[in-house]
C-alpha cells in the first residue's frame, strides 16, 4: 500500500462495516493482508464471524477480546488474549425482553456457516475462562505450597540451630568433666611417684580403672562416637596409641585380648576397651649396625630437621587435645633434629595447659630438665626444656 510506513501503527474500528456484511468481511480481510504486507502493525475490531475465521488461519493475525460479563450484562475490560469474541446479541436481547418466539426466529434465520461460526466462538470463550480459572486455582496453590516451603525450611533452620547449641553446650561440659578427670588421674599419677609401693600402684591402678570407666560412660552419653581416621597402624604390643575417653597417650604393652588391651600411662598399667584406643605411631624398629653410607644419609637428614624446625611452640588458646598433640609432635621432631633446648609458650591463664606442658615434659625419657623462663622470655607464661 503505497505511502505506508514499514512498523506503522494502523487501527481499524469495525472495517467493512456500513455495507453488505460479506462484501465488508471480504474487504476488510483484504485491507488487513495489505497493511500487514506493507510491514505495518494492526490492530482491528470487528463484529464479522468471517473476519474472526480469517484472522484464526492467518500465520500473522491472532484473535483477541474483552471480556463480557453475561450475569451482569457489563464488560469486564479484561483482555483475552487469543479467544474472538461474540456478541451474544441474541442472550442481551432476551435479557431486555424481546419476545423468546422472535429470538427463536432469528436464530433460523443464520445461515448454518452463521451458526458454527457464534458456536464456536462461544465455546472458545468457555475454554479461556475454564484455563483463566485454572490458571488462578493453580496460581494460588503454587503460592500455598512456596509459603508452606518457606515455613518448613525456617523450622529446620530453627531445628538445626537448636541442635548445635545444644550439641555445643554438651560438648562444653564433657571437655570440663574429662579435664576434671584427667586432673584426678594426674594426681594419682603424682601420688605413685611419691610413694612407689605395690600397694600403692595397684590402689592407683584400681582408682584409674574407675576414672576410665566413668570417662567412657560421660563420653558415651554425651557426644556421639567419633569417627577415627585409620593411620594404618595396627594396635599390638610397643605401639604408642591415644586413649579417647581419657585424652592420654601410653604405650601398648600386650597384644589386645577378648576386645581389651593393656597400657602403660606413666608407672601405671591401664586395662582399655580396644574401641577407646587409636593408634598414633609404632614401634621402631631396633637397627643392629649402620653402614657408612646409611650413617651419613641419618646425618645429612638430621641437619636439614635441624635447619627446619622451630626451637619454638606456642599452645596458647587451644583446646587440651590439640595441645597435647602438638607438644608431643613437637618434642619427636625436636630429638630427631638433634635439638639441645626448646621453649614452650603456654600462657599463665587458669595454668592447664602449664601442668599439662610439666607433666608431658617430666614423663618424657628424652628431656633432661625443664624450668620457667626467665622474666624477659615469658616469666611462667613459657618453660624452657633442655633434651640430651
């Protein structure tokens, strides 16, 4: 169409209206394929059934309308994308009062194509409302179940949060009550060392079995089995291992028997449930000679741990275990770097990790002494240890 603008915006209210309704049709579906041709973008209204099947088989035209509100007689000015529209005259005119013979007599007079035509036009209407209806009821439902997932993954949030506080608290306790335990198994400990009769050891063997035992029972009860990595070791006699309950290390001394093996912490022999002991380094094997070659390859492996190792440890802050791990990690690499004196940093604080730092220190068979440093190197906030 000559003097349109490609992606023009053209309009057209009831076109073809005002003359034979087929010719109209005819002529407005015509008008509507030369627009669309000259790249334009129409929007038309129409009353014509012809016009509204044109526009439902054309690859470039799609049916709209607003919806009608039959209970009311009113438009809704909802639009309806997709679905033509009818114009329900003949439901409007019985509404007003015409005749019920007369409406009937209009209805003959469409043509059969008439009659398919405001049918299915009718029915595509139903359809939209029976999918708009749907479409809320699911619209609604899909809300609901976002809702009901919002407050079920609030409440394990809630749930999850209670559990560990709880689960710390508990663990809080526990390490008190074993620190509290291994104060008393020190103490008897200290008392056998003073004493040194048989009597003695097997009182102090009998009151460890007891705190053993007790210590199994808190652990038990409060935090759940913890899960050993294996280092591949094997519990047997000569290997050094943990105690888990206990928070100990001692030297296996028999090989394990009936689900119990034997331990040796300090002077005091020790029977543990196997489950209880994890084993953290084996014996080493005796070496009857050395050749030249072997000698010097110790050597050269010993000075470069020497160059490489800290003279240092600082265990300020930790937990019990991790410190008592760390020392002991400290110590071996420290013998094996041929390491005459470290220093051990351990704060004053309430003077656990002081006492535990001693008592490693005094029950080692490779320090030689150990005193507090002196005021400028941290006063009794660190020992000094002197290794042979």
């Amino acid at each position: 169409m000559s003097g349109l603008k490609k992606g023009a915006l053209v309009l057209l209210d009831e076109a073809g209206a005002g003359t034979d309704p087929d010719e109209g049709a005819a002529l407005a579906a015509a008008l509507l394929d030369a627009f669309l041709d000259g790249g334009a973008v129409v929007m038309a209204s129409t009353h014509y059934g012809e016009l509204k099947l044109f526009a439902s088989d054309h690859a470039k035209l799609v049916n709209a309308s607003m919806e009608f509100d039959l209970k009311s007689l009113a438009p809704t000015y909802r639009f309806l994308p997709g679905t033509p529209g009818s114009s329900h005259a003949f439901k409007i005119a019985g509404r007003y009062g015409v005749p019920k013979d007369v409406i009937e007599r209009a209805e003959h007079g469409f043509s059969q194509q008439e009659r398919d035509v405001a049918r299915m036009i009718e029915q595509l209407e139903n359809a939209q409302r029976r999918a708009h209806k749907a479409q809320s009821e699911a619209d609604k439902l899909a809300a609901r179940l976002k809702r009901v997932e919002e407050e079920a993954e609030r409440k394990i949030e809630q749930a999850e949060a209670a559990r560990r506080r709880v689960g710390e608290r508990a663990s809080s306790e526990l390490d008190e009550l074993l620190r509290q335990i291994r104060i008393e198994a020190d103490q008897v400990f200290e008392r056998v060392k003073k004493e040194k009769s048989q009597e003695s050891i097997n009182a102090a063997r009998n009151e460890i079995r007891s705190i053993n035992s007790a210590a199994g029972e808190l652990s038990r009860e409060i935090r759940p089995e913890e899960k050993v990595v294996d280092s591949g070791i094997a519990v047997r006699k000569g290997v050094k291992v943990r105690i888990k309950n206990l928070n100990m290390t001692g030297v296996v001394t028999d090989d394990p028997r009936h689900g119990k093996v034997v331990v040796m912490v300090g002077a005091i022999r020790m029977d543990v449930d196997l489950k209880q002991v994890v084993p953290l380094e084996a014996p080493q094997p005796v070496v009857q000679k050395k050749s030249k070659g072997s000698s010097r390859m110790a050597t050269r492996m010993r000075l470069e741990k020497a160059t490489k190792i800290s003279r240092e440890l600082n265990i300020r802050q930790l937990r019990f275990e991790e410190a008592e791990e760390k020392l002991d990690q400290f110590l071996d690499d420290a013998i094996v770097a041929g390491v005459d004196e470290v220093r051990i940093v351990h704060g004053k604080g309430g003077g656990v990790l002081r006492k535990l730092t001693h008592d490693m220190l005094r029950r080692h068979s490779q320090i030689v002494s150990f005193e507090e440093a002196d005021a400028d190197s941290g006063g009794q906030g660190a020992t000094v240890a002197r290794l042979q």
